[in-house]
C-alpha cells in the first residue's frame, strides 16, 4: 500500500481500512493510493457512477446511509461525575503538603500554584479529563497498577504532581505550568 505523508514529522500513515468519504474526496483517496474497494461514499454523483459503470472488478461502494453518530460524554463512574473536583484537589493537596514539609515561601507558591492551575483547568474545559485522571489512578491505586513517575509535558502539572500521576515537584523545580497548559 502507498504511503501517504502526514504533519507528524518523518512518520507515515499507511491506509489499508474502508474509509467513508464525500465523493468530492474520491479521487484524492485514489490519488493517494487508496483502491475503490476500500471507499465508500455518502452519496451517489454522476462521476461515481461513471467511474462505477466503466470499473466493473473494482466499484466504489455508494449509499451508506446517514453517518455514525458517536458519543462523546464521558463515561465515569456516577461518584466521579458528581466530585466536586476543586474540594478533591485541595483535600488532597493538603495530605500531600503535609508529607512534602515546605518551608513557609514553597508551601505559598504551591497554594498559588494550585489556585492558578484550577482556574487554567476551568478556563480550558478540562474538569472532566481531570475527574477522569482521578478515576483512573483510584483504579490503579485499588489493583496495584504500577505507573511510571512522569513524561512529557504533564510533569509541569503540580495537580498532576499532588494527585499522584507523576513524581516531578514543579514547586521544588520551578517547572512553569505554561509547559502544561500550552496553546
């Protein structure tokens, strides 16, 4: 199957499914590689048609209906559904204070801390994706899953850090949150 490039620096994208396409879009896919039989389209047009009455071995399947709708709400537990999440992070928050033992200036700079990155949380929808990173580590809490102790840009979360998905301390390295909540 031909490759076909993409914006993900030096990786490809091999097609090799069905894929539902408008019939503006057929004869990219064909450009790129894609054979007839691994296109279906959502509507009948003369060009499918004559491309379908002169391809006979190879047609381009038509009418599949209206699309799949998909669901997109998320799918918890009806506890995490309801959390009120700012309490669970500062309950939390406190316990994992109390274990760190700032001194006064680190102890203030992870209350700052908290506050800013909550907001930041709120301002960019991210409430339920947070409940949901609850859900998931009380599960691996519960079967003794092992995780690792942080990647990428998540470690510059110190909610992450006091929920326990990483071990970096943004307060004690002074990591900006910006690496997080980066646009």
């Amino acid at each position: 199957m031909k490759e076909l490039s993409t914006q993900l620096e030096n990786r490809k994208l091999r097609f090799d499914g069905v894929s539902i396409v408008s019939p503006e879009q057929v004869a990219e896919m064909l450009l790129l590689g894609a054979k007839p039989h691994q296109l279906r389209v959502t509507h009948l047009d003369e060009d499918i048609e004559a491309f379908n009455d002169n391809v006979s071995d190879d047609p381009i399947s038509v009418d599949v209906g209206e699309p799949v709708k998909l669901d997109f709400s998320w799918k918890l537990p009806e506890f995490y559904l309801n959390m009120d999440l700012r309490h669970t992070i500062v309950a939390r928050a406190v316990d994992r204070l109390i274990q760190l033992n700032y001194p006064d200036d680190l102890q203030l700079a992870a209350s700052e801390r908290i506050q800013a990155e909550f907001e930041e949380i709120e301002r960019r929808g991210m409430v339920e994706f947070m409940k949901t990173i609850i859900y998931v580590l009380d599960v691996f809490r519960e079967k003794g899953v092992i995780w690792g102790v942080g990647r990428g840009s998540s470690c510059a979360s110190y909610i992450l850090f006091i929920l326990g998905l990483h071990s970096v301390d943004c307060i004690k390295y002074n990591v900006p949150m910006e690496e997080f909540f980066h646009d």
